[in-house]
C-alpha cells in the first residue's frame, strides 16, 4: 500500500513537472557581459536580473551570457542593442564614445583626483546628464542604465617601462574608442584596436602586442598579467561600466517595466561598488604575489604622462569643455 502510494505520488509530481513551463516569463530578454563569471560585472548582472525577475514575479526575465559567449567585443554589442536583437549589454563606458561622444568627456586622461571625486561626479549632476546624453543622442538606439566602478586603467608591458621615452613604438592595445588610440600616440606607442578583452592575453603571448592597458581586476582575472609582467601604474583613466539597455527593446515594454528596470539598475550600483573593492584587493594581491614587476612612477615621470595627453582635451572635449571644467573645479573637495 505503502509502495503504491508513493508511486502514485512520483507519478503526481513527473506530471506537475511536464504540465509547467521551463519558464513562466511572458517576457524573456538577453544581457552580453564580456566577463567571466564571479568578476563584479558578473555579478551585478545577475542581481540585476534577479531583481527584475523577483519585482515583474518573474514576468520578465533577464538571461544573462557572460565571457563574451555571446558578444565578445562591446561594440558588436552595443550594436546589436541599436537593432533591438539584444535587450541589455553591461559595457565598459570607452567603447560607447565612439557612439556618443558626449561619454568622453567623463573618461579623459587624469580627470578625477581619486575614486570619490568620480563618483559625487557621475551620480552628480553632470554624471547624470551625460547619462542621459546617450538616450538623447540622435539616432543613438541606447539608454544608458548606470554607471558601475572600475577602478583606475594603467598600462601593462612585456618590457619595463619608467617613462614614457620607453613606451616609444611599443604596440598597445586599446579599446575601441578613437580618443584612446589617440593617446598612445601622443605617447609615442602604436596603438592596436579590434582586439576583445579576451582576446589581449593571446596576442601578448604571440607578439600581436606588447601590452595593454586596463584596472587590476581584469589585468588578474583575465591571465593578462602572465603574459605581459610590468605594471606600470600611471593610472592614466578613470573609465567607468555602464549598463546599456535597447531603445527598442525599451519602447516595447510598458512604462511602469521600463521605470521598474531604471530602479533596480541603479539599485544595483552599490552591491557592484562593493564586489568591485573586494575584487580589486584580491586581484592586486594575486598579482603582486606572483612576482609581476609593479612600476610606480616617479613624480616627474607621472607629470609627463598627464602632459602628453593634455592635447586630447581639445581635440575630444572642446565641445563639452564647460562640463569638464566643472567636473575639474569640483576636484577642489577632494
Ligand atoms: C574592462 C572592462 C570591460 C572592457 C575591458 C576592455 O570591464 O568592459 O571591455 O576593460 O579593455 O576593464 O576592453
């Protein structure tokens, strides 16, 4: 009796089972992160999504595809955000100058004093505004979500490098934006794009590059700093994350869904600040202990790294050369 009671009750259950939907989500949207999982990115994507999920009561769902599984480099995914295939990507804030120039004006070379200046600057007034620049841009087929932290960018090398004579012809890749490869020229180097974050470690390796340059958590978590072992820290950006979304994939849901997933991506910027200083202690810590060669520079060397790079305020910031005086006026409470 006992046995066929709990047949009948396996037979219940191997029935609920079929009669319910994998997923009860009338609404099903996709996020590219270039990423592996754990990374604070990652991480903040998934919140996102849980969030979403948990406040729609899982009307909408959010898969998220990290590593670049689905989009490896940004741009192709900020492009497929701007033909409405892909609902959400989280970015890095440098490749989406090149669609809205406006972004770069928050990311020039030696802008912020330190990590809080940027920020009472991006959740500020002005960081805000250029925020919103890139829904207004014409044409610009994204809204910009929020901002989330990744720390500072210095250049890495397969050569030791104290000045910037010693960065002379050496190939560096950089990110897809015109203003960044500009600034390597102005160093003397070469400047190399059209190459993924997770691609860098490969070209390293079989001499495509010399270097590059990005925070302490990629440079880790990407195995850069096995291939490339000098750290130059110069420190020379600030370039934020940014969770972009599709105008329109946007457009298609009603208005409370799009204020809802304003909310939570905001929401979600503190819980990524918090992974992110976790992550960029532990990425430096693994760094360091495997005997990478970490350059601090010299007063009078930083000097001229911040010299050589003044000429991209006029030629990528004379439009927006109010708003970066602002942002450098503010430094002054810092
Ligand atoms: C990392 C960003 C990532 C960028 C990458 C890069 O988190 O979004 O794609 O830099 O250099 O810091 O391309």
């Amino acid at each position: 009796m006992k046995k066929t009671l709990t047949m009948l009750l396996a037979l219940l259950m191997a029935a609920c089972l079929f009669a319910v939907p994998a997923s009860a989500a009338e609404i099903t949207l996709q996020l590219s992160e270039v990423h592996a999982d754990g990374y604070p990115t990652s991480l903040a994507d998934l919140e996102f999504a849980r969030l979403v999920k948990e406040r729609t009561n899982g009307r909408i769902e959010i898969e998220v595809f990290t590593g670049g599984t689905l989009y490896g480099a940004e741009p192709d995914a900020i492009i497929a955000l701007q033909n409405g295939s892909l609902g959400f990507t989280r970015v890095s804030a440098s490749p989406v100058g090149n669609f809205v120039p406006a972004i770069n004006a928050i990311q020039m070379p030696y802008l912020y004093k330190n990590k809080a200046h940027m920020w009472a600057v991006l959740n500020g007034e002005i960081g805000q505004g250029i925020l919103s620049e890139i829904e207004k841009a014409p044409n610009s087929g994204l809204v910009g979500l929020a901002y989330y932290d990744a720390g500072s960018r210095s250049f890495y090398l397969t050569k030791e490098v104290h000045t910037v004579a010693d960065l002379a012809g050496l190939k560096i890749r950089m990110q897809d934006n015109k203003m960044m490869l500009r600034m390597v020229e102005l160093l003397g180097a070469i400047g190399v794009s059209g190459i993924g974050p997770n691609e860098v470690y490969s070209n390293i390796v079989t001499k495509v590059i010399d270097g590059a340059e990005n925070n302490w958590p990629t440079y880790q978590n990407m195995g850069d700093y096995e291939a490339a072992k000098y750290y130059i820290l110069d420190q020379h950006t600030r370039v934020p994350e940014i969770l972009l979304a599709s105008q329109a994939v946007m457009d298609s849901l009603s208005a409370e869904d799009q204020a809802l997933i304003r909310e939570i991506a905001v929401e979600v910027q503190a819980y990524e600040i918090e992974q992110w200083e976790l992550k960029e202690k532990s990425s430096e810590e693994i760094v360091r202990a495997a005997g990478t060669t970490v350059i601090e520079l010299t007063d009078e060397a930083r000097a001229e790294f911040e010299e050589k790079m003044l000429p991209l305020y006029d030629e990528f910031g004379a439009d927006y050369k109010d708003i970066i005086d602002q942002i450098k006026a503010l430094g002054a409470d810092f």
